[in-house]
C-alpha cells in the first residue's frame, strides 16, 4: 500500500484517516502479506511498514520500496487515499493474474479508465519508473460492478 505522499492538497496526514479502511479490504481479500510504504509521514499500524527515504522522487520511487520488502511472485499496489477499495477488485485482479491474463493488470470500473488495484508480477518490477506504475501498460480488469477505491485529494 502506498502511504507515502505529503498530501499537501488535502492539508493533513490523510492516510492516517483513510489506512483502516484500506487495511480491512486487503484482509478480506486474498492478499496473503501487506506491506504499507510511509515517506513524508509516520504512520502507525500493525501491518509492516517501509519507509521510503526517497518518497519525493514520486510514486515509483515508493513502489519500487515496497515491492523491495516483499518475498512473492507477484504485488498487488493499492493506495491509502482510496478508502473505499472492495477487496471483490483484489481478488479479480489477483484471479486474473493467476489465469495468465498477463504481468501488468489494474482494475477499471468503467471499462476503460484504468484505477487501482494495480497487479504486478515480479517480472514487472524492475521496470517501474518513479512515475509509478501509472506509466506502465496494463492489461484491464473488468471491475464495472464494483465501487471505485476513490483517490482522495481534498478535505
């Protein structure tokens, strides 16, 4: 999960608020291991934290962090501003992956507008650009049934 912005727009540490909710999705999915990469904040959580000292450089800089602290064949990437994740999506992406759907997947909910979550296999880990994975070409999975994560940027 990634938690590591300045969330500067929203004026507050946001991911404190919005990490529960976040937490809870990935514990009803098939996620096996969560791995939450702080930057510009501390936060404080039971599941395991990384921080990223280069948090600045942009998202891929924080991915690449996370994707570090991990033993798995491959990362689901999910943010902490997008409280109303549906752990349905993780586990779409997750049987998508498992299908042979392809190396780089994210969820979209109105078939065209890719969102999160965001699959990675290991094999797609070290071409991640500090862009984040939002640079990457994926492969689309039908979410439109689902609710939008969100991405939560203002108070």
């Amino acid at each position: 999960m990634l938690a590591a912005g300045a969330a500067t727009r929203f004026g507050s540490p946001k991911q404190r608020l919005f990490l529960p909710s976040v937490l809870a999705a990935l514990a009803a999915s098939a996620v096996e291991d969560v791995v939450v990469v702080t930057g510009a904040h501390e936060i404080e959580t039971d599941a395991r934290v990384v921080r990223c000292p280069e948090w600045e450089r942009g998202p891929g800089a924080s991915l690449r962090w996370g994707l570090g602290a991990l033993d798995a064949d491959a990362a689901v990437v999910v943010l902490a501003d997008g409280p109303a994740l549906d752990p349905r999506a993780v586990d779409r992406v997750i049987a998508a992956w498992r299908g042979g759907a392809g190396e780089r997947l994210a969820a979209t909910y109105d078939g065209v507008t890719r969102s999160h979550p965001v699959l990675l296999a290991r094999a797609a880990w070290n071409g991640v650009p500090d862009e984040g994975a939002r640079a990457l070409d994926v492969v689309l999975v039908p979410c439109e049934d689902l609710t939008p994560p969100g991405d939560v940027d203002t108070a």
